[in-house]
C-alpha cells in the first residue's frame, strides 16, 4: 500500500485527505480503511476523512466518513479543509461548488481562510424535554446538513460533555441514527463558546462546524445573540457564523461558516 495524504486542521477538527480521483481506494475498503487510518498513536489519527472525487456537474465531490467507519452527510469544518485542499491542490478555483451528500456546498477560498455556504437548515424543534436518570434536559434541535441537539449552560467548562452528551446521543427519541450533542453558553455581545460530542467520533472533539452552525441557529432563535455570531470552539480558535433573520418565520435564509482551514502535514501512508 502506498497512499500520499494530506492532514488539515479546522479549528482543531482534523482530517485526512486523499484524491481519489483515480480510485486509489475503491468503494468497498474505504469503510474499513477509514477505521483503521483514523486512530490515534498507531496510524494518522483524525476525525474523519474526506475523499475528494469526480463530479459531473460540479468542481469536485467528496465522500466523507467520521472516524469509526461511518458516513456522514455534511462536516462543516471538513467542508471547509476541503475547499482550501481543492483550489491549492488546483482542483477547484478560489470560488467553487462541490457535491456532498447532503447537497451542494459553496465556498470561497482567501488564503487560509475558507467561507462556506450551508445547506438550509431543517427539522427546528425547540423546547423538547429528554429525561436522562430522572434528571430532566431541555434542549433544542436542528440539522445543519446532519443532526444536533443543543444543551445551554452557564458552566460549560465543567460540564460532563462526554457523558451526558453520550446519553443524549443513544436517547430513543434520536434514534436510530442518533444526535452530536452540542452544550452552548453565551460569552459576550453575539458570542457564543460551544463544547460538542460527535456522533461518529464518539467523543468530544475540539470543534464542529455544522455544531457551530446549529448552536448560533438556535441560541438566535432564543433571543440569545443576533448575526454576525462570533463562537468559540473548544479548541479556542473562533468561527464566525453569518445569516439572514426571516422575521416571525422558524426558518432561516442563507446561512454561511467562516474560519482558517490549515494544511499541517503530508504523507505516504505504508500500511495500516
């Protein structure tokens, strides 16, 4: 095996990368591929990875797996890395549109920095209760290309983000594709710091785009901060979360993701 990759960072949220434009890696192996590549200390280690591939229509489409071998519709902070990957790798212009699975993606590349256009949010619920150990949590929900729910605090430093966030996930009433579990807390004037467990990668992880983008949705929403949102990610780098306001409407116009997209190593993958 002799595979050349690319590790991106995005706001702490990491990839591995791979051009599969020419089939290095046929359909059937990625899953199991994806599982391997993607542990820590004995291989690459990353959340998930993206396989840039052919489109028909567009500049590229990606097919994207989290870190234990599943698929996922739409990572914002993924898209992002994917966008910077294709226009410096010549793949892509500096404006482009590449096909995921949750539909089509927009973005534009300025140096480091990457802005996508999301798809339009979906499936708002607010002010639904999830009885966890006779404890009671009220949370809000929304998909952002993929499921979350929103737990607000005012402590989010100590909260048990991968325990309760873990429970939240499993909870029947998310099942059976389950939920990421994002806990929210207001920080200052439209800024927001945000903690999330990630579905897929079973754990907290440092920052999610498409959490971002619902925990800025939502805390709107609940009167909590206004656009251009400014969130802290749990990796201290800060995305800015812009959209349109529809007065009296639980729907939302465009909603855009901006934040750095960093190259931090290439490769040749021996084995795994």
């Amino acid at each position: 095996m002799s595979i050349v990759f690319t590790k991106m960072s995005g706001s702490g949220n990491d990839f591995i990368i791979i051009d599969n434009r020419e089939l290095v890696i046929e359909a059937s192996a990625k899953r199991d591929f994806v599982s391997k590549i993607c542990i820590p200390k004995i291989s690459v280690g990353a959340d998930g990875v993206i396989f840039v591939e052919n489109s028909e229509k567009f500049d590229f489409k990606w097919d994207f797996y989290n870190g234990d071998g599943s698929s996922a519709e739409m990572c914002g902070n993924g898209g992002r890395c994917v966008a910077r990957y294709a226009y410096e790798k010549n793949i892509a212009p500096e404006k482009m549109s590449f096909e995921t699975t949750a539909g089509i993606i927009k973005a534009e590349v300025k140096e480091s920095n990457v802005r996508i256009k999301l798809t339009s949010p979906e499936n708002l619920q607010r002010n639904l209760d999830i009885i966890l150990n006779e404890k009671t949590f009220r949370v809000d929900c929304l998909n952002t290309g993929v499921p979350h729910t929103i737990v607000y605090t005012e402590d989010i430093m100590n909260e048990d983000v991968c325990g309760i966030g873990r429970d939240i996930r499993l909870h029947p009433r998310f099942s059976p594709a389950g939920t990421n579990v994002d806990f929210v807390q207001k920080q200052g004037e439209n800024e927001l710091r945000v903690r999330t467990y990630e579905r897929g990668v079973e754990d907290e992880t440092l920052a999610c785009g498409t959490g971002v983008v619902a925990s800025a949705l939502l805390a709107s929403q609940a009167g909590m901060v206004e656009p251009p949102i400014r969130v802290q990610t749990q990796g201290g780098e800060f995305l800015t979360v812009d959209f349109e306001v529809i007065d009296g409407s639980d729907s939302f116009g465009e909603v855009f993701l901006e934040g750095s997209a960093k190259f931090v190593f290439e490769g040749t993958l021996i084995e795994i």
